[in-house]
C-alpha cells in the first residue's frame, strides 16, 4: 500500500530550500571583505570626511537626495560590520581594531559636521535634521533588518547592490551630522538624542551580524596550545557581548514605550478632541520626565469643566500621570497671520515672477481681499539719490473696487514679504470705478 506524505511536511521540504543560506556562500570573499573596513585611513579616511561634508550640506538645506548620495559612498558601515563579525568568530585581536576604527570613525564624522555647521550660514533645523533627533521603534527594526540584508549580502560570491541600500537604510551618517549640528548650536537635546540614535543603529547591526554569522558556521580564531588564553578571551567576548545586549535592550524597551506613549497619545487626540469640527494646527508630545499633550486647536471652544473631564479620560487609554494643555484663545489677527504663514511655506521656496506665478498670488491674495481687481508683481531697481546708486527691489502695482485700510495694507505687505520672501516691496494701491 503506497504510503502517502503529510502535506504540511511537503510544504516544508518544498520552502526549506529556498531559505537555505549556505549554497552561494563565500567564506573566503567574506573575510577578505570585513578586513578591508579595519582601517580608517587615507582613501577611506578623505572619503568619511567628504561624505560627512556632503551629508552635513544635504541636512542644512534639506535636501534628500544630497543626503542618499552622501550615504552611499560612506565607509562607516565596514567597522560596525566587523565588530560583529570578530566578535562572532572569537577574534579578539580583530576586534579592538574594529572598535578603534568605529571610534575614529565617529569622533571624526562628528568632528567634520561641528565645523561645516559652525561655518554655515544657514542655522535653522531643518526637517531632514530634526528627523534625526528622537529615535523611533522603527529606527532599530531598521537596524536590525538592515544589518541582517548587510551581512547575507556580503557573504554571497554575487554581492549585488543590497550593500549599498543597507547603507541609505540604516543612515548612520545623518545621525552623526546632526550630532554635530547640536554641538555647534550648543543644542545637547539634539546632540544626545542624535547619538543616541547612531548607537541604536550600530548595536543593532553589530548584533544582527553577530547572530548570522554564527549561524553560517565561519571558522573561528584557534589560539592552538594557549589554551588558557583562549578561555580568557571568550570571558571577555561574553562580557562584552553582555555589554553590548544590555544598553541595546534598554534602548529598545525605552523606545517601546515612547512609541506606545505617542500611539496612546494621537488616538486620545482623533478620539476626543477632533471632534465637532475642531482641528488641531500645533501639536507636542513629550514622554519623557513629565509626560504631556500640548495642543493649540481652533474650533467649538472647551470649557474648564470639559477640560476637567478630558484629563481624567486620559487614563482610559493608559496616560495616567500625563499632563493636557490646551491653548486655544486665538484672536482673529492671530488666524489670518497664520494663514499667511502657511500659504508662505507652501510656496516662497519656488517664488519667481513669472507670469503663472504672479497670477497664483492675485488669486490667493483674492481669497482674503475680496475687492482685488488685478495685480502687477515685477522686479525692479530704484535710484538711490543718496547713494548715487541702484537698489534692487519688487513692485506691487494693484487695483481695487475698495482701497484697503491701512491695518490690511499692513496684513498685505505682510503676506507679499513671507509669500515671496523678499524684502524690499514698493506696494501701489488703485481704485477704480
């Protein structure tokens, strides 16, 4: 009588294959490959400093693409790698090399991006930098999936392009440039938040490459007849392995529970307060000595009594201890100042004046003087007499059904400055009938 095979065991040994990490494996290539990122100079060291300067310019003005291309060339990830891998195979002489290179590494890319931010005009935090200053619980699945990708990828005889994509996705530079950021500014918030991210990162990647490689079976480092030395050494790979688990542990559990803390947060926040037409135009939520929720909205007003019964509702969804502050006596002036300001974010970085464009502000200019009936915007020069020279400057030539008061000249002038951003505005004003 045939025998027939359980079908969760034919799946198995149909899947168990495809997961098989040892037939492509190049344990030679491999260890070539980690040895190259044990040292951190000349070509690799310039290449670090560049990359930094590269980086710490795509922070400063925002740019993404400045940021990955800065990313892909940067040697950092080599030394964090090879921690991992030294450790994994009880190479201890490896190892303190690896941790002197990743020292060097980080006082250096910290060192670059302190100068470039000390010397730069531009001071203002940008959101790509801010991006860098509070890790997430995403930031260490990150690491983790990305330092597992890394090291599959480089023990493969075909590396192919994942090398380089880890890179972008783990981002350990911009951390570092942001650390340097914070120190010029004097801004430690930013710069142990910043650090505290690129720690995240590389404990992670250090880890995950850890278990990998143990588990693809390298060969590790025989210590022959000193048999005593080599027990010595495995204490100190286990202490400092332990070393390593336990912050990386703590930050993990911390970052847990900042994450359920914002989580908890934004539901309190869609669940109670956006409600009856209310909407919420700032938001800050801050875990961690004194938890809080502070909000400005602008909508149907809440009383004392229903403020009152808002805090205590915040324990129903585990912010217990958490403080509500709610601002929202705005005056009328403060609303249309703000929706200037919005409209000036979204569009004074593409100001020109050509015609699509003067066009785009007459109609938005419109939306709050009614009585608008056409706009001129030109750049221009004025004759300084006193000067005996030229000025650079913008005229705003317009006609009205209704000439505006001087409060809402004012509000105008206001909004051409933040809508545009330029400083020097000649505004005519016409009636006509």
């Amino acid at each position: 009588m045939a025998s027939h095979k359980n079908p969760i065991v034919s799946i198995f040994q149909w899947l168990a294959p495809r997961f098989h990490l040892f037939d492509d494996l190049d344990k030679p290539g491999t260890i070539e490959s980690v040895q190259k990122g044990a040292e951190l100079k000349g070509s690799n060291l310039w290449t670090l400093i560049f990359a930094i300067f590269i980086a710490s310019i795509g922070l400063n003005v925002n740019s993404t693409a400045v940021i990955i291309g800065a990313m892909l060339v940067s040697p950092l990830m080599g030394p964090i790698v090879g921690i991992g891998f030294a450790a994994a195979t009880n190479d201890f002489d490896n190892l303190k090399k690896f941790l002197r290179t990743l020292t060097l590494a980080t006082l250096a890319s910290i060192a670059t991006s302190f100068i470039y931010f000390s010397l730069s005009p531009i001071n203002e935090a940008q959101s790509e930098l801010l991006a860098r200053t509070s890790p997430t619980i995403y930031d260490a699945l990150i690491a983790i999936f990305g330092g597992a990708t890394g090291i599959i990828a480089n023990t493969r005889k075909e590396k192919g392009t994942a090398i380089a994509g880890v890179a972008i996705a783990t981002a350990l530079m911009p951390p570092l440039c942001t650390a340097g950021y914070g120190l010029s500014q004097g801004n430690w918030s930013y710069f142990f938040g910043a650090t505290y991210l690129y720690l995240i990162n590389s404990i992670f990647i250090a880890i995950t490459t850890f278990i990998f490689v143990r588990y693809m079976e390298f060969p590790k480092v025989s210590w022959g007849l000193y048999k005593d030395r080599e027990r010595k050494v495995k204490i100190y790979l286990g202490l400092f392995t332990l070393i390593l688990l336990i912050p990386s542990i703590f930050t993990a559990y911390q970052i847990v529970r900042t994450s359920y803390f914002k989580g908890k947060a934004e539901e309190f926040i869609r669940n109670e307060i956006l409600i009856d037409n209310r909407r919420v135009l700032e938001k800050g939520i801050k875990y961690e000595k004194n938890p809080s929720i502070e909000l400005t909205i602008i909508g149907p007003k809440i009383d004392e009594t229903q403020e009152k019964e808002l805090q205590n509702k915040l324990k129903y969804y585990n912010l217990t201890n958490t403080k509500l502050i709610l601002h929202q006596d705005l005056s009328t002036t403060n609303l249309d100042n703000l929706k200037y300001e919005i409209l000036s974010e979204i569009y004074k970085s593409n100001f020109n004046s050509d015609q699509n464009n003067t066009e785009m502000i007459a109609k938005e200019i419109q939306i709050f003087f009614p009585n608008l009936v056409s706009v001129s915007f030109t750049k221009t020069k004025k004759f300084d007499m006193n000067q005996n020279s030229y000025v650079d400057s913008n005229l705003f030539d317009s006609e009205w059904k209704k000439l505006p008061s001087a409060k809402e000249k004012t509000q105008l002038e206001k909004f051409l400055h933040l809508r545009t951003g330029e400083n020097q505005i000649e505004l005519i004003t016409r009636e006509v009938h």
